[in-house]
C-alpha cells in the first residue's frame, strides 16, 4: 500500500472592501450568531411550537498586515 503523503498546508485569507485588497489577514475572531428560543402557546394538538427570534452576532475582531 502506498504511503498517505498529505501534509498540511495553512490557508491564507484577504480582506477586501469595495473591490479593493485591504491586506493579509493575520488574525480574527467573532462573528458567531445567537438567537432567542421562542415557545408559542400550546395549540390544539397539544405540542409546543417553538422558533427563534432576535438572531445577533458577536463583533468580529481583524487583524489585518499592510498589503
């Protein structure tokens, strides 16, 4: 059986605004989303409708090099 040759290789990301190269990513965090559980009344087939509402996100932290 031939040997498994893989290695790992970092991906690199760029920040780009309005069509423009900002630079490299160096760094982030963040962005994450979270959201209330709703549970409506109990209707009449007795089972509790639940749903999500008020969806936030955490703030997103870059840190950019100078392309």
């Amino acid at each position: 059986m031939a040997a498994d040759k893989r290695s790992y290789t970092a991906g690199k990301y760029a920040l780009e605004l309005d069509g423009v190269m900002a630079g490299w990513l160096q760094k982030f965090s963040g962005g994450s989303a979270t959201a209330d559980v709703i549970t409506e009344k109990i209707g009449i087939d007795h089972l509790a409708r639940k749903h999500l509402a008020g969806v936030k996100y955490e703030d997103i932290e870059l840190e950019v090099g100078r392309g």
